[in-house]
C-alpha cells in the first residue's frame, strides 16, 4: 500500500494494488473508488482530505501496514 498526499490541491491518495485503475466510482462526496474492469477496488482518492481525516493517521496507517 502507498499513500500520497498532495498539499496544494488537498488530496489524498492510498494505492492498494499495482494493477491499473479503469473507472472511478464516487462513494461519497470527495471520495473516489478507483477500480479495475473487474470492479477489483485498486485506490482510494479523497479530495479536501484535511476537513475528512487526520492528515498524520494516513502515515501511520502506511507504517502498520508495512510491519
């Protein structure tokens, strides 16, 4: 899993597979579902992400999941 977080635009990124994304799907307002064809969920994208979530939790939840 990677986690990318752009300041400029307010976005998060969390990649959960290599495999290449073919559609979005928004679950809710500012989150996107990236899936493949096969509806196999491969990130997750949620944009003004400072007023959703504890920016600082993203890190950590990358550091848990290496371990």
């Amino acid at each position: 899993m990677k986690i990318k977080y752009d300041k400029e635009v307010d976005a998060a990124y969390i990649q959960m597979s290599t495999k290449k994304p073919d559609g979005a799907v928004e679950i809710a307002e500012g989150v996107i579902l990236h899936t493949t064809k096969r509806d196999e969920i491969v990130a997750i994208e949620i944009l003004d992400a400072t007023k959703k979530i504890p920016i600082k939790t993203l890190y950590t939840l990358e550091l848990s999941a290496a371990a």
